[in-house]
C-alpha cells in the first residue's frame, strides 16, 4: 500500500512576483481618463504589495496548493459534527447560472421572480421537513441560525412583557456555538450534565428550570449521536415553564423525514443546508443556516421574508414584519448556496432524502461495532443503544496504556490517505474520536477504514513513537500549534518586518 | 424502499443486506428502535422530485430564466456590493474540489492548501487596507461590523457606547443593532452634514464622551462622498482610547488611501467588491475583518485565524489555525464570537482575484470606476440633475432625482423599459426618492449616456 | 513593442532585458537575424483584438448567440451524431488541468493519470463491442473507417479490394474514398435491398470475390435499420479470410448485441454517442477502433495503445503506451498510420461517461430511445406517413416523406417555426425528400407528439 | 527542496463496482415502455460488464488518477516540437457555451449563423497569418493536416493530367508524420540529409528533384529550432521543377507575424491550433490542424467550405467545390477545439501574438545557452545559429562518458517535479533532448529549470546508477517498455483471462 500527498516547495505567492507583469486584464471602460480629484489625503500613496504574476503561474500556484488538500473526493472525510457528505457536481454547475450569478439584492422584484420563486420553495420544503410553518433564508450559518434563534425567542418573550427570562439550558453535549451563541445574545448559559445514557438528565432539567428560563437548546441527535428519546417529556417541561424549545439541526442527516422537531413541541430550529443538504464546506465556508419556526415567532423573523402574493401571482420580498427582529445579514442569506441544497433536495426526493438518512445511521453502526472492537478504544455512555448518523468513541484506555490518544490516532489516519475523525470533541468524552462517514462511503470504503484503524493502532501499540511522529505521507510533518500562538505570525507583512529584523525564516529551537 | 438506488448514496441494496446482516440486524430500522413511535413522523412528505439530473437542471433553470441579469440589464446598483467580472482562471480554481469540498483545516498536516490559501488572503487584505492582521473572513460585511463593535467593547471594558454614522448602510445599521442587543452596547448615531454628505465632525467630537468604547464610519461612506475631514475625530478617538473602525469600499484601495494609513485601528469591508464572488443575489460575500496588529486586541479577535508554524523538517514551515482557544469550539461560552463555518472559500478566491488582478488591476479597475462615475455625474448635470452633495466621490453618488412616492414603480419599469437598473433609491425626506448610483466598471461609455438619455426622456414625460 | 505585459506571457520587460543581458544581445530581433530580409513580413496585420477578457468573452458569446441550440429547439437530428448529456460530474473531472493541458503521455511515470483512464477506455470499449483489445482513439467514426479498411489491406496483403454497403452513412462513405486512394485500395459497393434497408447478401456474396481485403457495414445501418440477416455473410467471409469490419451506433449497444458476438474481427464507430461529448458542431469526436486479439494483427493497428507493465517495485504493475513501434515518431514512413494528435481527451471523458452511465444507465437510454422511435413511427403511420423500409429499427428511421426538391427550405422552415429540426434529408429519387429521423432520450411523448401534429398540419397546408 | 507526485494505489475501475449501484441517472422518456422486438441475433444478451459505482466514488477514482497526471499547469513542460503553452481558462468557459456545445452539424443553416461567422473570422485570420488566402478547418489534427495538403497536391497534378509526380520530398529532420502521411497518401518519400548547419542541403535537393517531384514537406524553424534561411531557393528550386511547396506549420509559434509562408511561395500549410494558439493536448489529443492553401490549389479544397454570401447577408457551407478532394473528417473538423484558438487569438491580438513568439524564442535561445554550458551536452549543428522556439542539444558524450543518456536525463527531471524535454527525437540527433519551453516561462522558472538539470547531471556523474534507477518521485518508478511490448496486456478483458488462466497479476522475473 502506497499513499503520498502531493508535496510541492510552494513559496508565499508574493515571492513569485516581478513587477510589470499581469496576471488578468480586466475590463476597461471607454470614458477617456481624466485627472483624479480625491484629496490627497484620500489618495492612495503607495499601491498594495500584491503580486504581479501572469496567469499561468497564478494557476499553477494555487493547483500546487489544491493538490496540498484532501478533500471529500479524496476519501472518507468522516468528521463527526460535520456531515461531510459528497457535494453534487450539478449543483456546482448550476450555481454558475448568470441569472443567479449576476443579479443585484436591490434589482426591481419583477426582475428577480425565478430567484424569488425558488427561494420560496426552499423556505416550503425546509417547513415541510421542520414540522414548522416559517422559514427564513437569511443566516450565513448554522450559528448565524441559532443567534437568529435567541433573537426571535427573546422577541417572543419581551412582546408578552417577559423581561426576566434570561436563561437559555443546554446540555453539555451541545456544540460550541449554542454556548457561545446564547451568551453573544445576551442570554445567561446554563448547561447541564448528561445522564449515563449521553442523554439529558430530566431531573437535572427539573432542577435548572424556571421562571427565568427563556428556553431550551439540543441537538437531536446528539453530539454523541445519541438520539434523545426523552425529548417530549424534556418538551413538556420546558414549555410548562415557560421556556421555548431551540432545536439544533445540525444532525440532521439522521432524521430527515422521518421526525419532525415542529411536531415535538420545538419552536424553532436552524438547518445546516451545508451539512444535511450536501452545499460544498469549501474549507470553513460558505454554509447556509435556514432558520424554520413556529407561529408564535413568526411575527418576529428578520426581515425581508419571501411571500407569494397569490392575487398578482408574483413573489416578493416582505419587509412589513413590525415586529421583525430586523437583520443578521446583509441582504437575504447565502443565496448561491441555498440553490444548491434545493437542487439537492430535488434530486433525491421524499425517498431519496430518507433513505440518504437511513444509509448515513447504518454506516455510522456499522463503523462503530468495528471499531468498539479494538483494544484501547471504548464506546462511552450506553453501548446498547444504536447510535444515528455519528458515533464517538473514546481512546482513553489507550491513552493511559501507551500514551497514544485520538489526536496521535488522527494522525496515523491521514499518513494512510484517509481523513481523521473529529478529535477531542464533543469535551464531555476526553479522548473524542467523533466518526460520521455519511451516506458517501459504501461498505469497502468503511471495512477500508476500519482495517486502517486497526493497522495503525496496532503499529502504536508495537512503538508509541510512530505514533507520535506521524503524520508521515502528507505534505508536511505534524505541525506545531504552541509555536503558532507564541510567534502569532499572520501575515506577510508581519513576515517582511521579521525579515528586517533578522528574525525571518524562523529559527528552529535546538530541542525542535 | 427496497432496491433504491441513487447516485447520491454509495451503497447498493446488497450492500445493505450485508452489512445488516454482520451487525446481527434485520433493518435499519432496528437502528431507529430507540425512538419512541409517538414522535416518529407518519406522513407524506410534500417534497419536489425529479427523476434524473437533467431534469433537476432543467427545472432550476427554468425558474433562473425568469431573472433578468446585470449582464441584460445595466445595472447602476451598488451599495456595498459590486457588479464585478470573475476571470476564468479564478473560476476554475474555485472549481478544484480539493478546495471547495474541504472542511475546515482541522488536521493542518493534510490540509496546507486551504490554509497557505487562507493565509494568503490574510495577507493580502493587509497589504491593501494597511492592516498588520486580518481573520480569515465573516459572514459579510454587515456581520463584520456587528463583530467589530462587540469587539471594541471587548477591548474597551469600561463603556458601553458605540459610535457609527448616519452615513451608514442602511442594512449594515439594521445588523449592527441586532448584534449589540445581547451585549447591551449602546450605539449612537453621528448626523451627517447636509450639505456634504460627510460625517458631522463637531458633533462627532461631543459625542466622543464618557463609556464611549468605538466610532465607526465608512469611507467612501454610504451616499459616495469621500470623508476626507476625520483626521481630528481621529485624532480625538486616539486620545481618549476610543477603537476607530472604519469600513471601506474594498474596490476603492487602487486609487484611494487605505484605512491603516489614516488611522483605522480595526477595517471592515466586503471582498466581494473585489472579486470574492458575483453578486449572487446578496450572498454568499465575505465580510473584512482586519486590524493593526496588538498581541493583546489579536486575542479578542473573532474568527478564524492562519498563522505559520514549525515542522519536524528543518527549515520547513507550514501552515495551521492559531488562536484557537478564542473560538467557540473550545472555549463554548467565553469564545470571541459563536462564528464556526465562515466564507473560507470566498476569502480564498479573494485571494485568486487579487492574484490575478495585481496592483495594477485594482488601479484599473478603480480608475474605470472613478471615470465612469465622474462621466456620469457631469452628463447628468449637462441636462441639470445634480448630485444631493456637493463632495469628492469614488464611483457612486446620490443623485438628486426626487422622485414621488407614488411614481416609484413606474420610474423603476420605464428605466427598466431602457434595459437600465436605476440605481438604489434613497429617499431623504420621507416623501421622494434620490437614487444612489454606482458605476462598475463593466459599464461603457454608452451605456452611461444611455442612462443619461433615459433621465431627461423621463423628465420630459 | 516596449513594455507589453500580457496574462499569457510569463516574462516582464524588466525579465526580458535581463535575459537579453545575459544572452549578450540587445534585441530579440538579433535572435531572428538569420531569417532574410526578403521573406520578413512588413505589412500590418489585420486581426481582432480585445482589451480584456471580459470583451474577448462578450464578443463570443454574442457570436454564438446567433445560434439556435437544440436545448432550444427539438432534434430529430442524428445521423451518427447523438444529443447526449454530459453528467456534471464528467464536465467537472474533464474540467481537471491534469488531463486536459497534459500532453501524450511521454514520460509514463509522471502521466499515469491519463494512461490509467485510457487503459479503462479502451477496456470500457472491448466490454461494449465483445471485443479483446482497442486504441485510444481516432479522429472519429469516419476516419476510423478510412483506417480500418487500410489496415484490412495490411493484414491481407494479396489483395486490393475492399467492400462496404451502400447503406454506409454518406460523410463516412467520403471520408472511406479519401482514406483508400494513396493506398490504391478499390473500394466496391453493395447495394442495400431496397424493401427491407438491409445489405443485398446475394450481392455481398457474391462480390467476395478474389482479392477483396475486407467488408463493411453499419449497424444499424444509416437508415436506421437493423442488418439482422448477416450471419451467411460473416460465414463466407470468414472461409475467404476476409476481414469483417462493423460500424456500430454505440448508443445502441445496451440493447442490441456486440459485434464481436456475432463476428466483427474489427468494430468502429464514436464515442461521441456514448458521451465522448455533446454536439460540438461536429468536433471533436472520438473515434472507436477495436478489434479481437491477434498478436499479429494488433500490430497493425493504426492508432496509440496502452498497454501494462511492470515496475521496480514489486506488485506494483503501471500503464504505459504500447508497440509504439507502429507510430510514426518512430517509424515514420513505414508506421501503420499517419495518425499523432488524436482523441484522448474525449476517450478519457468517454470512460468518464460510461463509469457513471454503468450498464444499466446504458440500457435505460437505449430504451428510452427505442420507445421514442417506434412510438413516433407508430404514431406517425396513425396519421398515415410510412416508414420507407419496414424492418426492425432501434431509434433511427427513414420517414417517407417525400418532400419536393423545392419544397425543402419551405418545409424547413415551417417545422423550424414549431422549435423542431426535422431531421436529416435523404433523397432516394434524386427529386424529392424523406426524412432521416433519430430520437435521442433527451426527447419526451410532447415533443414527438409535436412532431407528428407538424407532420399533419404540413401535410393538411 | 521536496517534491512528491501524489500517489495513490488506486484500482482499476472495474474493481470498485458493484451490482446495483448508480453513477448518474440518465433522462428518461415518458414514453410508456414496450416490448423490444430486436431480432434474438441482435439483441444484447449479457450486458456489458462496465463499473456501478456511485457518483462520489467515480469522482474519487478520476482524482486520484488525475493527481497523478503531470501538466502543463503543474509545472514547465518544455517538450520540444509539442509547444506546451498554457491554455487560458476562459477558452475553457467558452466552449461550454449552450450555444456551441449543443448545435448539431446538420441543424439548418440559418440556425448555426454565429458559429459559421466564428469558423469564417478564423478562416480569414489564420489566411492572413500564414498569407495563404483560402482555408479549412477540417483536419482534426496537424498529421490530418498534412494529409490533406498532399490531397491537394496530387489533385492539382492530376488535374493538370500530371500523373508522374508521385515524389515527396522532405529533409531527414522533418517531423514523423510528414513522411508517414506522405507514404499513406500514395507517394513516395524521398528523405534528404541535413547539412552541417541543420538545414537543408540544397546540393542533395537539386540531386533528388526531378519531372517525378509531386512537392516539398519541410517544418520551418524545423525540429531543430533552426530556421531554415534558404527557403527562398528551395522554394525556387521545387517550383521550377514543377513540385509544390508544404509548410508544416507546427512550428509556427517561433514567427507568428513576422514571416507569411504564402509569400515565399508556399501553396499550402497547416497550423497545429493546438500547438501555436493554444488549444489543451488533453493528454494527446484534441487538436485542430486547419489548412491554409494558394488560390491554385482552392479548387481542389474539401467540403464545405464556410463562405458568406454576401448579397444574402448570410454565411454558409459551400458543397458546391466541383473538383474537391471529398472530405478528411466527418463533419467540419474539430470546431469547439477551433474556436479556442479563435478566443486566444482576439485577447492576443497581431502585437500579441508577435510578442508571444518573440519571448518564445528568447525563452529557447536562453536555456540553450545556459545548458549548453552543461558538461557532456553539446549542441549538434552550427552552435552559432540562434534557436528560435526550440533547441536541441545532443547527450551523447555524456552517454559515452557515463552511460548516462537522454532517457535517464529525462527521468531524473521528472524526479524533482519537472517534465522533460523530448527525448530522442528528432532522430538526427542520437541522445536528443529537445527543448522547448514556450513564452508561459519566467525567467526564474527557466533559471530553476537549468539548475536542476544541472544538479542532476552532476549527480549521475557522481554515480550513474542513480540516474538508470530513476525517477523517484514520481506516482511509480521505471516503468519496464519492453515487457510491455512482450505480454500486451491491453484491456480489462484480457486481464480476466489471464485471471482465468493463474497468470493475473503479473510475475516479476527474478533479475527484475
Ligand atoms: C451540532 C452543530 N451545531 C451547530 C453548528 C454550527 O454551524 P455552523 O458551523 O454552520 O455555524 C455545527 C457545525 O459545526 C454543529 O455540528
Ligand atoms: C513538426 C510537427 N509536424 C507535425 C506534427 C503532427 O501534428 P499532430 O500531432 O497534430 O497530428 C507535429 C506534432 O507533434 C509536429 O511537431
């Protein structure tokens, strides 16, 4: 078995440069040039150091860099949370669309119907799934949703006078953005441990709730893919204090038409159209966070909504919301993205979509009977229950016994060509290894993965060191995140001003 | 569902039977046994389906050819975003799936082509706004600013006020309120000048008080006009502590100063404007965040962050994200922001536009825009429409067209008739409306004139 | 020519003088000092030229905008060009600059990308045709004839004549005559039954004769129909040790059986209708030739082949080009054929096409096709328009229409005006006109229903 | 310095599938199914046995091939005779075009007007550029090019009643195709030595012209890079004989614009659109070798031609050529390849194209210069004599001295990450490495591209195994041609029976 990653010595693009040459010509206008009046202090004085490089090389450099890269068409990409899921080439090639691509947010309704149309339809289809009558478009991202989220549960409550209600409950399992999210919103965080089964403690639940609380955020599944079975009993009581339900939809992928949060009491809930409906992660972003919601926070979306005015049979975009919580986006979300997960949506179909469910929660216990079966790692919390679309296992034992954790784990993994698990989340599992394969990877590719993992635990098991070493076939060795935050080095800019102070390349210390 | 197969999911039926069949089950539902049957959904999902790709093609394109682009119409429509041309080559590049089907960088040691990428955008943000350090994008502009606000408040714990100009985007105002909210930041607004259009600098300098924590201006600010007087607000800011944030027209820094030379401690923007993206009917953008460079204010930065690091080689460097411990995935609740996915893709094809286009691109591209603008405004003022202020412009001004409320829609369709975007209608006093109009540089000559004719036509109706 | 910059030149001025330095000259033109005065060209060029690549596209789009697609218009068109479409996963892999700005694979170690996926064409090939070995292209259907019937001649050295059936598409017929005549090759034509459409086999028989190399058909043939009454040929042909060479749709052949099951030694056609690419306006095909395993005989193929090998590392076998002792770099006058550049982009994309179509998305089309045909010959007999030859078809008939010489661009026209290209004129009589038409799977019942109501109302004019 | 090609064990397609799984869903017609009645002897009885795999993994298995695949946009590809240029993206976007893509050769003409005014333009420009006034675009490629041109030939003659001239004339340096096409179009070849300077001996091409010369093939610069500067006394020469003149016009890329081979008397040449303006090789293939020809040999041009008529406004195919040759391609030739050249001739203009060979040649001149300083390379031919596109130097001695020769120059090149020239061609030069780097190289690309030549030279000087055992780097090692030749393993078929027979996979031999 032979794997190398494609290696290239690719210097900093602004090392390629030379001045006088031109990488693109763009468009010029034929309006003669005149003299250009912007008062000197205004004036650009000296041009920005981009570089000056002619266009094959530009391409070159970055098709260096992209080989430099694994990605989902590379191999199984199973981090868990993320939803990694093979990303439809027809979408890319519909998102190329000049009518999407060249149209203005600003351009008069009657020219912008098809966009408006299909962005109704989105909106539908995402209800249809919610169990939620509402839907908006506009968050950038799943946490983007969630904030939209708080907002409109804080609307809520404040238009009925409920001023106090200040707390938002979570279990420890959520995921970084619901914390962080609810206290940017200016909500008080409170989170609770999970039971035994990594599910909600109910009487922990019981006993955080009250008149404060404003609401109640969970992902169902689970972090730990663990599936909430409690969750009208959790519905109930939050409701009957008061609180509203948030539901986070990032794990969607297990439950597609099979359950839907709206018909569980929730009130809200953002999808990740960029991890359920197959939209490109395109190495951190862009993502798409549709946020669907109940009637009664309906008179609170941000603004415009999408509506079909039936009399003149046209879409427009309703800006006539009084109780709007206003904006969290500049115009009306990632729209370009949003395409894609509805073209998605097309392809597949009611059946599509769920069997694209059921495949994702058979391959993810499928991988995780394997794996549970290697000496070091262990299935936390109930190992009876089935997991749905992720399964997290822990290599603690491991750990303790040569020293080799999930992170040494993760990369052996990528030595081999193939991608690690999420590691060390969620935080409630020390030695996180977090493995969501997705409905993309058939049976060999899993027993493929699995054999790997055994291949090189076994191999730690024999020297520790290789573990510690690796990764050995990717384009650099392991890196040095401590040496990052110390010398925080983030620009070429800061590097030229190294390199006059004699500091540039860097020094590798003695010890390194 | 038996025998379904689709090209979207990877195993086949046989597949399936045996891979139940070594976890001792009979079906998959036997995975979905731990979801009590009253919450399980019974019904028909009302969903679109179609049965082959072509058919999923045809139908998206059918609704898309019910719009009418900026390539059929000109399009005189700014506001912060720009009607720019994508080259080929960065196209294609945005095509490699080994960067747009990435996640984020986790494992760095795989992954160097996103984040030399990543950094290279940085970088290249801080060369054209003078800026020492730049994440590695927000959502857009808007939430940049939102961002930028909390996080002078971060910075500055002592005060709960923020400054911003009326001059503001109208949209970018409606975020930053949203995003306040939660921290209980006051913003305050700075009037404009009537006649200049420029941010009120008397009135800036009062309002510079106690708990003060920011000021924000765009430059050029939203109605076009160039803020050319700041230098004592500026001054003033410095002195009592108080973080300028400014927001620039990413498209301008060819031609005009950037925002690090003149003081701006934190610059937002979009890069859009310069290349990130086509318009896309508003998203995705991907908003600036960049700032002069302070161990301490990195550290309160939001977003994510490359920075260069050590290998085990020698003399070989790589690249990885820094600063994590500011971000939500580990810090939860105390993290900088709730961002987790970002515009990476975009950043990184800001970084192949800016590669392609070079100084001398960005130059062209902004002269082409000033010419245009400047073009215009004088033809305009030929057949007697002025501009509403009377100051220094890049390529968008406000032109005074009072327009009636209740002749709006029939303006817009006999512009529209003329194969012309108006331009953003603004309306100053509640009754009519002027138009905002930005000139790309994909407009000619004759179109400018066009839109010229098309205004006298209209006044002689 | 001072300080030219251009995206498609790599050195700068300031590059150029410092070359010119180094070289001791001081002029490129002292590089070109050798070539007489008397033969430099002095005049000005006349030639187009854009400023930007922005007017360079707009200038070709707007050509091109001229053209009416048969994404616009319905096609009956076929002819032995079909109206396929391309998966976006295939655009998006022949999208890749790996294979498609690489050049022969030269130096295999470094080109076992396009090696491997030509080895997988010309496997994916010999799986269609029942055949054992395949090049890697040539320039399409009808070359591939003109090389067949020359390689014929190779293989049976004692003889000059070569037979091919009337039936035979009229390009490729030109093309054969072209390829033959350095070879001094005779080529003889059988005719075709005029009841049934098929190959006259008394007549093929007993044309067999003595020094006749190799025969010819199509199949279906380019009327459409299926030569099902061969097996006495092939016999005969194969006694004289004649080689039998069929031209194959190979659209067709997931439901019709490959000629190498039914004694083809040599199978041709192109791939463009199994995905090589779309319509192109005729180029770039792609080429099909294969044949069954003969260590002699594959020496004479014309063409590039890739073939395994071994290399140092045991276990690992690797691709390689193959008898490149045939090729004219090494052979020169005595190579097998002329043949360098071929297709094997559209090869690489064929193998593309086929791994995503798999069997039975090959069969679902064929199907698709054979439904549309014979529905619209059904239909099209309802409203009393016959086929000219009653035999079996699979999605290409001869419609007997019998449309005057003169009434020709009318009847054009008139179904142009009801989005419909009619088909491929044919005439039998010399006077009037019947209609060649092929049904691709892209066509749905309303577009054939169409097709048979304009067929009425033309007819009812 | 570190460089890796990407390397992945990756199967044949064959292998992945299995029963049941879908790529693509083609359309289908709602046209009710039915009985197929194709006669038993022509109806599919097994289905052919291609792949089923799903979507993602069919993406994965061709990126993982691609990866492995050096081009002309990962680095400098510097094949002589082969003219690697880069080719610009936006030719690539163009030719997606609706509009191009799906029009079919057949349509009626009034519906294809915009593409027979672009096939029109291209016609006129290449006309101008080789001052030839008539052209076609028919040939798919420069052998078919050539092809052609002999057609003409031999059709003029005949016409003429000339029935003689069956010689082709055409210098041992010529191109392989010139003397293969030659041979397949019915003449025969008479091949001359060049003289001391490379050029044609004009001495041994009085001695062979004759009442039997049909015409003169020669590639000017020819395959050394060298001009030949007595084209006008050849030209001379073979007209006064009766023959006519070929130019090759592969080479072009050396003198766009400076020099009009119509106005040295040659009657007809073909231009490689794939070589000169541009085009992608696409791993061999396609070209578009249009011809251009004198106004004496336009009658004989194959059908059709696009002409405009003007009176009508309107352009068309004109089949009405009484005395034409027939037709060398299907349809037109290769139009979507032709229309790239097209777009790369409009963003260059006559000054850019100028200026493109001009920096070709700098490029050539100067890496001739700086390797010949190269210790056991020499420069076969005047040394005096500027190069134009392309140079050839002679590894000869350095084989005499080390038994290292242009072969394992060329494997160790590709070792660090760059391709090799041509090897061994032209045949007149023993160990020939034919270098050609085109206009797409910066000078630190050319200065890399010397230093590694020389570092490796040194190398194999130190030890010459080293180079015999290379390349390194590179996705696999050496691969073994000659068994190859041996075993011809052709297609998946044959390795089935092989398989059959216990002779799959492959034995190493022992001394291997
Ligand atoms: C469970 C969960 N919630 C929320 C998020 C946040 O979504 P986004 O990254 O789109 O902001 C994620 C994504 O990582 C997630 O996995
Ligand atoms: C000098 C010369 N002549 C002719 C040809 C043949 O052209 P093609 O490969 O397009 O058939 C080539 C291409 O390799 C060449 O370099």
């Amino acid at each position: 078995m032979t794997y190398k990653q494609a290696t290239y010595d690719e210097p900093l693009i602004f090392e390629l440069g030379k001045p006088g040459r031109r990488g693109h010509l763009p468009p010029k206008t034929d309006v003669p040039p005149r003299e250009i009046t912007i008062p000197s202090n205004m004036k650009r004085k000296e041009p920005p150091q981009l570089p000056e490089i002619h266009e094959g090389e530009v391409v070159r450099h970055y098709l260096h860099l992209s080989q430099m890269n694994y990605c989902v068409d590379t191999g199984i990409y199973p981090l868990g949370s993320c939803t990694m899921k093979y990303n439809p080439k027809i979408n890319e090639a519909l998102a190329r669309n000049e009518k999407l691509c060249y149209i203005h947010p600003y351009q008069p309704e009657e020219t912008v119907q098809g966009i408006l149309e299909l962005i109704y339809n989105l909106q539908k289809i995402l209800s249809e799934l919610a169990g939620l009558p509402y839907c908006t478009l506009q968050p950038a991202a799943g946490a983007a949703g969630e904030y939209l989220g708080l907002n409109l549960i804080r609307a809520y409550h404040h238009d009925r006078g409920d001023y106090d209600r200040i707390d938002i409950i979570t279990p420890d399992s959520s995921h970084g953005t619901n914390p962080a999210s609810t206290v940017m919103n200016g909500f008080n965080i409170i989170e609770i441990e999970s039971n035994k089964d990594g599910q909600v403690d109910l009487e922990a639940l019981k006993a955080v709730v009250s008149e404060k609380t404003a609401g109640f955020m969970i992902t169902n599944p689970n972090t730990l893919g663990i599936f909430e079975s409690q969750i009208e009993e959790i519905s109930k009581i939050i409701h009957d204090a008061g609180g509203l339900l948030y539901y986070d939809g990032a794990n969607f992928n297990a439950i597609v038409g099979m359950i839907r949060p709206g018909e569980m009491g929730f009130d809200v809930l953002h999808f990740n159209l960029h991890k359920t409906f197959s939209t490109p992660h395109g190495g951190g972003g862009p993502g798409s966070g549709a946020v669907c919601c109940s009637e009664r926070l309906s008179p609170y979306l941000p603004v415009p909504i999408v509506e079909f005015d039936k009399a003149n049979n046209r879409y427009f975009l309703n800006y006539d919301i009084p109780k709007t919580v206003g904006k969290i986006h500049g115009y009306y979300g990632n729209i370009a993205i949003a395409l894609r997960g509805y073209a998605y949506i097309c392809a597949l179909g009611a059946d599509g979509l769920i069997e694209t469910s059921r495949q994702a929660v058979l391959n993810a216990n499928y991988v995780m009977r394997k794996l549970e079966e290697i000496d070091g790692l262990v299935l936390k919390y109930n190992r009876e229950l089935p997991r749905k679309h992720e399964c997290v296992l822990d290599a603690t034992p491991l750990k303790h016994e040569i020293g080799v954790g999930a992170m040494d784990i993760a990369k052996m993994l990528i030595s081999r060509g193939y991608h690690a698990p999420t590691v060390l989340f969620p935080l409630i599992v020390h030695e996180a290894l977090m493995i969501e394969p997705t409905e993309n990877e058939n049976k060999e590719s899993l027993d493929r993965y699995i054999q790997v993992f055994k291949e090189e635990i076994a191999k730690a098991k024999e020297n520790p060191q290789y573990a510690h070493d690796a990764p050995y076939n990717t384009a650099v060795g392991r890196v040095d995140d401590a040496w990052a935050t110390r010398n925080l080095i983030l620009s070429w800019k800061m590097i030229k001003e190294l390199e006059k102070k004699g500091q540039w390349p860097p020094q590798w210390p003695e010890d390194h | 569902m038996s025998n379904f197969s689709h090209p979207y999911i990877a195993n086949s039926e046989q597949d399936k039977k045996e891979m139940l069949a070594e976890l001792g089950l009979n079906s998959i539902d036997e995975l979905y046994s731990d979801i009590p049957d009253s919450i399980r959904f019974k019904g028909k999902l009302e969903l679109p389906h179609f049965q082959s790709e072509f058919e999923v093609k045809e139908h998206i394109e059918k609704l898309l050819s019910k719009n009418v682009s900026t390539r059929e119409c000109r399009s005189f429509l700014g506001g912060g975003l720009l009607d720019v041309y994508i080259p080929a080559a960065q196209d294609e590049l945005l095509r490699r799936t080994e960067f747009y089907s990435a996640y984020t960088p986790y494992q760095p040691e795989t992954s160097q082509g996103t984040l030399h990428t990543l950094f290279e955008y940085q970088s290249m943000i801080c060369e054209l706004l003078a800026m020492d350090t730049a994440n590695c994008s927000m959502y857009d502009w808007a939430t940049a600013l939102g961002e930028a606000a909390l996080m002078t408040a971060r910075i500055n714990k002592k005060g709960n006020k923020f400054l911003y100009t009326a001059a503001t985007a109208p949209n970018r105002k409606e975020v930053l309120k949203n995003y306040v909210s939660g921290a209980k930041l006051e913003i305050i607004e700075i009037p404009y000048d009537k006649e200049t259009g420029k941010m009120d600098k008397e009135k800036a300098i009062e309002l510079m008080g106690e708990g003060v924590v920011g000021i924000y201006f765009e430059n050029p600010n939203y109605f076009g006009v160039i803020e050319d007087e700041i230098e004592e607000v500026i001054k003033v800011a410095k002195e009592k502590k108080i973080v300028v944030v400014a927001g620039v027209d990413t498209s301008s820094l060819g031609i005009m100063e950037a925002p690090g030379n003149y003081g701006a401690d934190i610059a937002i923007g979009d890069a859009q404007s310069i290349g990130a993206g086509p318009l896309n009917y508003g998203g995705p953008l991907a908003g600036v965040f960049a700032m002069k460079f302070d161990k301490k204010w990195t550290r309160q930065m939001p977003g994510r962050i490359v920075g260069i690091t050590l290998t085990p080689k020698k003399g070989k460097w790589a690249f990885t994200n820094t600063l994590q411990t500011r971000e939500q995935h580990i810090k939860r609740f105390r993290a900088t922001s709730n961002i987790c996915t970002n515009e990476a893709l975009m950043a990184m094809s800001t970084a192949f536009h800016l590669a392609l286009l070079g100084p001398q691109g960005l130059k062209e591209t902004g002269e082409s825009m000033y010419y245009n603008a400047h073009y215009l405004k004088e033809e305009l003022e030929k057949i007697g429409v002025k501009t509403v202020f009377n100051s220094e412009f890049f390529n968008t001004f406000l032109v005074d067209l009072k327009i009636p409320k209740d002749k709006k829609e029939e303006f817009t369709k006999f512009m529209l008739e003329r194969k012309i975007f108006a331009g953003i209608p603004f309306s100053l006093d509640g009754e009519t409306y002027d138009y905002l109009i930005t000139t790309s540089y994909l407009l000619k000559k004759k179109d400018l004139d066009d839109y010229v004719k098309a205004i006298e036509e209209w006044r002689n109706e």
